[in-house]
C-alpha cells in the first residue's frame, strides 16, 4: 500500500515563497563577487601585499584609502565598472612606506608594516 500527500500543488508555492528569493540573491551575489575579480593577501617581516583584477579600470579611475590597519579601494565615479573592497589587516599599515601599482588589470598593492613604538614609561624607585 502506498501513501501519498493530497495537498493542492499551490500550497507549497505558498509555504516557501522566499526560499526562491533567497536563492536567486545568494546566486546574484556569487555572481557580482566574482565579477569583481579574485583576490590575494600575503605577507612578509615588513609588509602586506594585495593584488586583484580590476579590468578596465584606468590608474586615475581608483581611489585608495588607508587608515590605521583598513584599506578601502573603490571606483571614483564616472569610471565604466565598480569597485569597491575593504580590508582590515592584522597590523596598522605605514603609508610612507607602502606603494600601489596597476599593471595589465592588476592592482598591486605593497603595504608596509607600521612598527609598534613601545610607550613604556620607566619610573624611578625613591
């Protein structure tokens, strides 16, 4: 003997209507990601090195923050694609040592390693 379920074909459409939606945004998301190009972190003793695709973007076309460990690089407006990327790193950056180089698409960027200053104060024994 088999069991089979007699509810009406619309109720299910019913009783998952955003588990479609959720989908299709995950899908939309996957899809913008990866139209932003892939990225690469290393590092080494004194500095952090990041490099993506920006394809079809001009050097004059991107904008490139750094404040304390965050870097911010995002498309100025106007150019013909968007941009837009953060990255917290594990240590304050020096922007007096770092460089940003464009080449082919890529943007490389070699950030330098801020160096602690210890602030320890040594107190006298009286």
């Amino acid at each position: 003997m088999f069991f089979a379920t007699t509810t009406p074909a619309s109720f299910s459409r019913q009783a998952f209507p955003t588990a479609g939606r959720s989908l299709e945004r995950f899908i939309e998301e996957t899809q913008r990601v990866s139209r932003q190009g892939a990225s690469v972190v290393s590092q080494d003793e004194t500095s952090f090195t990041l490099s993506f695709d920006v394809p079809g973007i001009a050097k004059d076309q991107l904008s490139i923050g750094v404040e304390g460990s965050i870097v911010r690089i995002e498309s100025k407006e106007g150019a013909p694609r968007q941009y837009k990327k953060a990255y917290e790193l594990p240590q304050d950056i020096d922007a007096s040592s770092s460089q940003a180089k464009l080449e082919n698409g890529v943007l490389t960027l070699k950030l330098g390693k801020l160096v602690p200053q210890s602030r320890v104060t040594e107190l006298t024994i009286a």
